[in-house]
C-alpha cells in the first residue's frame, strides 16, 4: 500500500482516527493481511526477549537479521570442509573458487550495475581503501576530496589517510561540507554548488548513499554529473543504501562504490562486503590498483605467473581469496531480494515509513523532530528522531525503549534511528514501537 493509503485510512485521518491502541491494531493489522510481502517474514529468525516473545526490531541499518536459510548455507560449507577438505575448493557441490562469481547477478541486480562490474570481497572500510588506492590520484592543484561533514567515522578516517599517504594534509586537502546553519540535512543544490566552487582542487567526492546519522537518501546520478562537469570523480559508501533503496550505479556513472552486507543485505555481524567499478575504468590499463592473486584473470591465476594479469571487470580488486563462511548467508538472503523483487520492497517500505512518520507526527507532536527528510524520495526506511527536551533525555528515552523490548539504536550526539525493514518489520511492529516510544516520553518537553 502506498503512504497516500496510509494517511487516508491510518493515523492521519482526521476526526475519524482512532485513539486507542485497540481500535489502531485493527487498522494496522489489516495492512499486514494485506501486504503479499508479508509471509517474508517467517523466512527470518526473530530475536526474542526473556518472556519468549520477539522483540520489536528495528535496527535492520545497523545488523539485518539472520534468514532463516542462512544456518543450513553455512552448515553446507562447514560439512564440505569436514568431508572434502581442500577438494572443496573444486568439487562441484562446494566450488568455493567460483564462490564470489556466484554472488554477482544478484549483486548487480540491487545495486543496478553489470555483473562484470561488482565484486563481493573483504569488508567496506578495506574495500573502500582499495578503491580509494585506484581512483585518488591527486595531481598538480587537484587534489582535494570532498566528503560531507559528519561522515561516518570510517569514511572520514580513510579518506584522510589516503590524503597524508599522497604526502598531503588533510586539513587543507579534506573539504567537509555541512548542511546550511540550523539544518540537519545537505541540500543537494549545496553539493552541486560546492562541487562546481572548488571544482579545479577536487580529485575525488566521496558521498553516501543513504546518510548513516540522518537517514537522507542522495541522487547519486546528480553528485555524480557535478563531479563529471568539474573532471573528477565520484565513488560512493553505500552501507546504508544497499538492500534498502533501488539503485542505478552503472546508469548514474558513478565511478565506484562500496558496501558492506550486514546491514540490509542480512549476512550476519562482519559479513563479505563489496565494491562496484563502473566498467568504463574496467580496461584502463594506466589505472593503478593495489593487487593480490585472487585479482588475477581467474583462467590463469594458478599459473602463479610473476606478472599480475587482471581478471575481467572489478572482480581485478579482490586481493584475497573469499571468507566463505562469511559469504555464505549471502546465499540465503540475496534469493529472498530476488524472490520479493527490490521495487516491490521499496514500495512496502515507503508506506511501513510513512505509517511511523505519521504516528510519530502524531503521538508525539512536538516532542519529537524527526531529522530524516519528510519527502519519501529522499529517504530509505530508516527514521532519525531527536527529542525536543534534549539528548540527556533522548539517551534515557532509548536506554527504555531497549528495556521495553523495542530495539533501535543511539548516535552520538543526539539521534535515536529506527528502521521498519519491509523483509521482516510489519505494520503491527510499527504501531507497537511507536505507541511505546511515546509512552516513554517525558508528557511535556
Ligand atoms: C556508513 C558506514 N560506513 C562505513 C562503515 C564501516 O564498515 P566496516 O566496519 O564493515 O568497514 C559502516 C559501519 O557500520 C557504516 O555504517
């Protein structure tokens, strides 16, 4: 259902809403009767409190929860280990060297790139480092990187570090650009403008897709062109993006990405992350790129040649042979994408978020702001609240709410992010978290 349906007949209609928890169930429980999405969530463990009952679970952007699938996936690889040992590698049932090969339709698929242009290897941080290896290449006056104030710390740290390992300094080489005074969110004219300001210093914008802190979705083909009008380019962190809005990388030009796959993508704590080359850079021999045998042109690599020869499309940045074990849940939780299909998801999400927005607007009232973008566009399922009282007060609010069974998280300073996850959150699980968030509220703010 659409968040149009949701404010005709939910939370937002008027004098005829209901008040109490009762009569507001009924409302939501039809949604989930409703929704074809739902049955999805019987294909998830869900965490349980120490009453046995499943917690309300909304923190799918920070770890997505476990498929039910993905046990007997990573059992099959440990029983080919027992059985097989190092034949494993090739036997047909196991073949763990065409492992990651196996994971790239898919992962083009939610990322809206060609196979041959996405890789699964490592984790974010290391992935975003190799790409940063290939596509930083600070020369005469262009040698800036501009990311958004506020980055998440990781982000920030590698950025710097490739800044200093150029010889530079990041405090003149690192531009961070924040939102406007008293705003929260980046306008997207405010990228482009600053882009095209510092255009002849810039060798790279670092963006992300969906704000970690925020929740604020970006059109990553607009960063892109503003970076392509000034000649540099731009690669994008999308931990945060992945499995939670549609993507269309290789359409939008942007040079590459990365991601990791714990959160949306439900592969389990420091799951195999990823990484996208658009593949007008796929045969740039002049290049540079940080290189291990698992890179290597996969019909030769056990030749062990001296000579490094580059496999076909960004499967040339893995360095090191795959952590199957950590792959596997992949297997279990990419076909559950396939099966819903990502527009389909997208539209459960725009309505499960748009249902706790209203709830918020109105439960709450004034007490709490929600920070993410209001305009469904600009935004994935997270939401980001911040309470009028004060973050002493914001703290507390979320120290109950995870007594109260209701699983969110905190960030520093002062934001409290919750995210309905179309795979596995349903309507009912939106009305309960919300109806305790505000029963948790101090009444006057
Ligand atoms: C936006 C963002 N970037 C980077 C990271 C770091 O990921 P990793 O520890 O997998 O390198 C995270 C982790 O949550 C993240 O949310």
């Amino acid at each position: 259902m659409s968040p149009e349906a949701a404010c005709d007949h939910g939370p937002g209609a008027g004098a005829a809403r209901p008040t109490s928890l009762d009569a507001r169930l009924e409302w939501a429980r039809a949604q989930d009767a409703a929704d074809v999405l739902a049955p999805l969530r019987s294909r998830f463990a869900l965490p349980r409190g120490a009453d046995g009952r499943p917690l309300l679970y909304f923190c799918g952007h920070s770890l997505g929860l476990a498929p039910i699938a993905a046990r007997a996936m990573i059992a099959s690889d440990i029983e080919d280990w027992e059985r097989l040992g190092v034949l494993g590698h090739e036997h047909p049932r196991s073949a763990w060297i065409g492992y990651a090969d196996r994971l790239q339709q898919s992962l083009a698929e939610l990322t809206g790139a060609r196979p041959h242009e996405v890789v699964a290897m490592n984790s974010l941080s290391v992935n975003l480092h190799l790409l940063l290896a290939s596509f930083y290449r600070p020369s005469g006056r262009r040698r800036a990187i501009l990311i958004e104030a506020g980055a998440f710390s990781s982000d920030r740290y590698a950025a710097a570090s490739h800044i200093s390992w150029h010889g530079f300094d990041p405090e003149l080489e690192l531009i961070e650009l924040a939102p406007r005074a008293g705003e929260d969110l980046i306008r997207i004219e405010d990228i482009e403008a600053r882009i095209a300001a510092e255009g002849p210093r810039l060798a790279l914008v670092l963006w992300p897709g969906v704000q970690y802190r925020t929740g604020q979705l970006f059109d990553l083909g607009r960063i892109t062109r503003a970076a392509h009008a000034v000649h540099c380019g731009a690669g994008f962190d999308l931990a945060h993006a992945i499995g939670n809005v549609p993507l269309a990388l290789h359409a939008d030009d942007a040079d590459f990405a990365v991601w990791c796959s714990y959160k949306y993508l439900n592969a389990g704590p420091g799951a195999i992350g990823g990484a996208f080359v658009h593949e007008r850079h796929l045969q740039r021999g002049e290049l540079p790129r940080l290189t291990g045998w698992w890179g290597h042109d996969r019909g030769t690599r056990f030749e062990m040649s001296p000579t490094f020869a580059p496999a076909h499309g960004a499967a040339a940045w893995a360095v090191s042979n795959p952590p199957i074990l950590s792959a596997a849940p992949l297997r279990a939780s990419l076909p559950l994408f396939a099966e819903a299909g990502i527009a389909a998801l997208r539209r459960k999400s725009l309505a499960l978020t748009a249902y706790m927005a209203l709830l918020v607007a109105e439960l709450a009232g004034q007490r709490l702001v929600v920070i993410t973008p209001g305009d469904p566009a600009q935004r994935g399922c997270q939401l980001s609240l911040r309470i009028a009282s004060g973050a002493e007060h914001g703290l507390q609010l979320y120290q109950a709410l995870s007594a109260r069974g209701v699983v969110c998280d905190w960030r520093e300073p002062d934001v409290i992010r919750l995210a309905p996850v179309p795979l596995y959150n349903s309507f009912e699980d939106v009305l309960r978290g919300v109806w305790t968030l505000c029963e948790l509220l101090p009444q006057q703010c």
